[in-house]
C-alpha cells in the first residue's frame, strides 16, 4: 500500500487515488448507458393502442346500453345489415364507466356525442365529454337497422385470457395489462369500465369477450379479485354485431397457477 | 454542543462528483426514454417515465450500496463515499417521481382515494399477482425519503451519530424492499431474462461486496492473541506493523480502536471518528493530528480532542510498548483524556530498566 492519502474537501486527490475514481466513474458512466438501451430494447409488454388524447370528434349512431354502454355508428358507405355498424365502447373520463341510468333513458334512442378515440385492433371506444351526448330529433330508419343486429349464439366455450379493464388496455394506458397495472385494473373496472376478457392467439389477433353473468348483467364488482392474472372461463359465447360477449358465472372463473 | 455543525462547503471535488452523478442519472433518463419511444412508438408518456424514473432510482440505489464495500476493500474508491449522500438523496428524489406518476396515474381518478388505492388496490389472492408490491414501494420510498430529509450534517449532529448511523442502515430494508418490489411487480409483465439476470446480478454484486468485505476485516475484528495480564494490558501488534503516520486498527473488548504511530510514538484513540463514524484508524496523523479520511476532522493523538476551537473529542487508551510490541489497555478513557503516549526508539534500551522499575514498585 503507498501512502497516498486524501480527505474529501481537498481541491485534487493524489494521483493514484485520482486515477483510480476517475476510472470507477467512467466505469459506472458506460454501465449506465449500456443499462439504459438493455433494458429499453428487452421491454415485451408495449403494445399498438392508441388514445387521441385531447383530439375531440363528434360521434353520431344509436345507443346501447346492453351488456354495457356502447354506440352503433353506421359504416359509411355500408346498406343496411349486419354487420354495417361499428361498435364504439362508451366510458367517462378517467377511472369511470358510462353512467349505467343515463344509458338506460338513451338505449336504442339516436344520439351525438363528442368524445376522444381509443383503439386498438378492432376494438373502438370512445371516452365521451361530460354532458356532450344529445338525443337526435329525427330518429330515423337508422334505428330500425340497429336493431337488427340480433344476438347470435356461438356455444359455450372454454377461454383461457386475462381479465383487463377495456380503456386502459385499449390504449389509455400502454402497457395497461399484466401486475403493474393491476391495481389500475381493479380501480378503472371497479368504476365501471367494462370488464374484458383478452384471450392471446399464438397465430392470429387478440380475441376480446365482454364478461357478464349468466343473465347478461354487468359484472365489475364480481371479478376485481381476478383481474390480471391467467384465468380459465367457462361459458356461452355469443356475438352482438361486432362485439363478443362471454357469459358465465364469475363464481365458476378459474384462477390458474401460474 | 447541541446545535453545533461543522459544515463541509461545497468545494471542486463535490461539484465534479455532481456533475458526474447528475451526467450519469440523466443520460441513463434520457437514453431509456428515447431508445423506448423509438422503438416502441405506441408507448404511453407517463408510463414511459414511470419506468425510467423507477429503473433509475433502483440501479443508483445499487450503486450507493456498493461504495461502502468497496472503499473497505480498496481505500482507493474512498472519494466516492465522501459526497455518497448526494447520490442517496437523488435515488429518494428518482423514486419520488417514480411513486407520484404511479400514484397519478394507477391511482387517481377512481373511485378510491389514491394513496389508499396503493395498498387497497392489490388485494391479497394467495397468487403470486396477489402479492402487495405496491407496498413494498411505498415503504421502501418512506424510508428513502427520510434518510434524504436528515442527510444534512445538521441531523447528525442533533440526532447523534449512532442514532444516525442506525438510522441510515435502514437503506438495507430499503433495498430488500425494492428487490421485492420489482420482483413482484415488473418482473411478472417482463419476462425477457435481461429483467431477471439485471436483478439477480445487482443483488449478487450487492451482497458479494458485502461479503467480501466483511471477510477482509475480520482479522482486525479478532481479539489479540495474549490474554489480559495482571494490569489489564493486552498484546496488540508489533510495532513494524504499523506504517509511519498511519495507524493498525484493532478490537478490544468489542471496541474498535486506532493504533497509531507517529514521531517515534504510539498512541491510541477509538476508532470512530464523532462527526459520522468514519474510520479514523484509516486516517493519517497529519500536522501533528489524526486525520479522519472521510470529511478531514482532526483529533490530537494523546489527548483525542480536535485542537481549538472545534470540540469533538473520541476517547483514547493507555498505551504501552515492550520488546517491539504494543499493549493497549482495553478500558477507554473518556473522551477527550490524555493517555501518555509510549515512546518507540527509546523501546529497546530502556524497556529492561522500566520492568525492572515497575517490578520493584510493585514489590
Ligand atoms: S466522519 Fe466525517 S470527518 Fe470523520
């Protein structure tokens, strides 16, 4: 050991002990730049979602309040059929669904609305401004073609998928699944966003069912203690224009280890 | 003494040290944020720094651990343990902002209130989802946050350097906290194995460090070899073992003490310097004073006082040299007492004489 020695106010360490920092502090400075583009490149759970946030559109189509809010917006271009409607998820601002009474007085009636775009995939929704939905005068044929879209029962069906809160994992959060943002889940699903089951295809899309019970009522409260981890339901499966809703007892959702 | 501090101004060496802890803190924010939004265009913003404000705080937290093991290891690394605690409040300051965005945007905006929501909103299921990591965040920010708040020497000295001592090991329970924290929590949505091995290898550097360090200094930690004799003196070390101005550090009695020799003496003090627990036996005698090596406080070798006007004072111990080796007297003096220090050439001539003097008085 040569006897160099430096006390921590003095101006400049002797050079040995200099040397020897300085390449402690080159060392860490490298560490933390190869660190930073590592960990930013190995990052999986990023996916393609978009929320427009403060792009505010005007939206015209008929209201449904079954399972849960969402509007029917005529394809442009489309005649009047089955599938000529695209289904436009409808939730509040921040951790709050469609206000369930309000969706009750506007179901099957034609409204406007002005809301911010989230998508991902081929999944739409819209987070509606305040008190921006108006009921439409002149409710025309338009109508009467919404209601065409009957139910179409797929069979019961076993599914293997995350419950996630439908805003965030659309896009309002991203990446908005998985536990770190199951707290978030929980809160937004428990303010009445609905709940999703995403059910990932090794080859193909995600695949998303609405969950409601058995008797096609809304089921937030029911499945917080479930959301975000691997769950297996078991259930009837039936599609509602484009939407895909999955009925079953959440009593009978199955937590699977992981 | 109270309110007295001595405070260290703000000189070259801690602005380089600033400029090197902010320059690496921000080009790590920086590199994570773009190298994400490039490549993963669809990122949200506040999870996007969520992210980098959390990796960053947890890998500086590494490094503050780090220094402790390694300036014991290699005395050389000590400049960065001077100015350590100005790394320790940015890991608390990254963590802060860290907490709020999660609090802002996991949290708020729900039908709970957000601070709640953080313990709440991960409800126990028995599956490892299940398990509370926000908790262990939050904690592990609370202690950060208060180690930040009475960093200042104005704590140490109100608080007492043993109170702030164990205060500040608390940033071990921090540490398991947070390993905790990202082991349930982020590690369970990233599966690429770059998350666990950087985890895994920050804790095995971690306690590796820790470890090893512990290990060199066991034999100084070890009693010396003789037993007391009659007057209570203990065989120490060989005075060739000592390096001129320096010191051997020994325990006694479960007390670390600083041997020094200097000017052809021997003299010898506690081992803990009164400003922070520094090693004095690390220092070097220095115009006539023991010199702490971390922040530069000075104590007479015999009397363990610092000379006027500061009034720190650590205690010393009785000092004997025979037949080329140092007995020290495991009972401290109270601080600030003078112990006659044992002259070292004069040693071999008039060490027969002074047994026999001794066995004389004693007769
Ligand atoms: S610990 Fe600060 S000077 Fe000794």
């Amino acid at each position: 050991m040569n006897d160099e020695f430096y006390i921590g106010w003095e101006e400049r360490a002797p050079s040995g002990i200099g040397s020897q920092v300085r390449r402690a502090v080159a060392f860490l400075l490298a560490f933390a730049v190869v660190l930073a583009v590592l960990l930013a490149v190995a990052q999986r759970t990023i996916g393609v979602s978009v929320f427009e946030w403060g792009k505010v559109k005007s939206f015209s189509g008929v209201l449904r309040s079954q399972p849960y809010p969402h509007l029917l917006v005529p394809r442009p271009g489309a005649v009047t059929g089955q599938t000529s409607f695209s289904s436009y998820y409808l939730v509040k601002p921040f951790k709050f669904g469609l206000d369930a009474g309000l969706a009750r007085r506007l179901d099957g009636k034609s409204v406007n609305l002005k809301g911010t775009l989230i998508y991902r995939g081929n999944q739409t929704m819209i987070e509606v401004i305040g008190d921006s939905i108006q009921q439409q005068d002149n409710p025309s044929q338009l109508i009467a073609s919404a209601s065409t879209t009957a139910p179409v029962n797929l069979g019961e069906q076993t599914l293997i998928g995350e419950i996630v809160d439908s805003k965030c994992y659309l896009g309002v959060m991203n990446p908005g699944q998985l536990t770190p943002h199951r707290a978030c889940a929980i809160r937004c699903i428990s303010g009445g966003i609905p709940p999703v089951l995403l059910v990932r295809q090794t080859n193909g899309p995600a695949l998303y069912f609405l969950l409601v019970s058995s008797d096609g009522r809304p089921v937030n409260k029911q499945v917080l203690n479930l959301v975000a981890e691997p769950v297996q339901i078991t259930g009837e499966v039936e599609r509602q224009g484009e939407l895909l809703i999955l009925r079953a007892d959440p009593a009978t959702y199955r937590r699977l280890a992981r | 003494m109270g309110l007295e501090y001595k405070a260290v101004r703000w000189n070259r060496q801690k602005r380089i040290y600033d400029f090197a802890l902010v320059g690496g803190v921000g080009a790590f924010l920086v590199l994570f944020t773009v190298s994400t939004k490039v490549l993963f265009p669809f990122v949200t913003g506040e999870i996007l720094l969520m992210r980098a404000f959390g990796a960053a705080a947890f890998i500086l937290l590494h490094v503050v651990l780090c220094i402790g093991p390694l300036c014991r290891l290699n005395p050389k690394f000590l400049p960065l343990l001077y100015n350590r605690r100005h790394a320790g409040v940015t890991t608390g300051l990254l963590g802060l902002v860290h907490a709020t965005l999660v609090v802002v945007t996991y949290h708020a905006g729900g039908d709970t209130n957000p601070i709640l929501s953080v313990f709440k909103g991960s409800p126990l299921t028995g599956s490892i989802a299940g398990v509370p990591f926000q908790p262990f965040g939050f904690f592990a920010l609370v202690i950060l946050l208060l180690m930040a708040a009475t960093s200042h020497d104005f704590w140490l000295a109100n608080l007492s350097a043993p109170v702030w001592k164990s205060l500040h090991m608390l940033v071990y329970a921090a540490y398991a906290l947070l390993v905790l924290h990202v082991a349930f929590g982020v590690l369970q949505a990233e599966v690429n194995p770059v998350y666990v091995l950087a985890v895994g290898g920050g804790l095995v550097v971690v306690l590796g460090l820790h470890i090893a360090a512990a290990f060199r200094e066991v034999p100084t930690d070890r009693a010396p070899d003789s037993a007391a004799g009659d007057d209570g003196f203990v065989d120490a070390c060989a005075v060739a073992d000592i390096l001129e101005k320096r010191a051997r550090i020994i325990c006694l009695s479960g007390e670390r003490v600083a041997i020094f020799k200097y000017d052809g003496k021997v003299s010898a003090v506690s081992n803990v310097c009164q400003h922070q627990n520094g090693p004095l036996g690390e220092g070097k005698v220095l115009d006539g004073c023991i010199t702490c090596p971390w922040h530069g406080y000075q104590y007479l070798p015999d009397t363990g006082a610092s000379p006027p006007p500061f009034v720190e004072k650590v205690p010393t111990f009785n000092v004997r040299v025979r037949h080329g080796r140092v007995f020290v007297r495991p009972k401290p003096n109270p601080p600030g007492t003078r112990a006659e220090p044992a002259p070292v050439e004069a040693e071999s001539r008039s060490s027969r004489l002074e047994e026999a003097l001794t066995s004389a008085s004693e007769r």
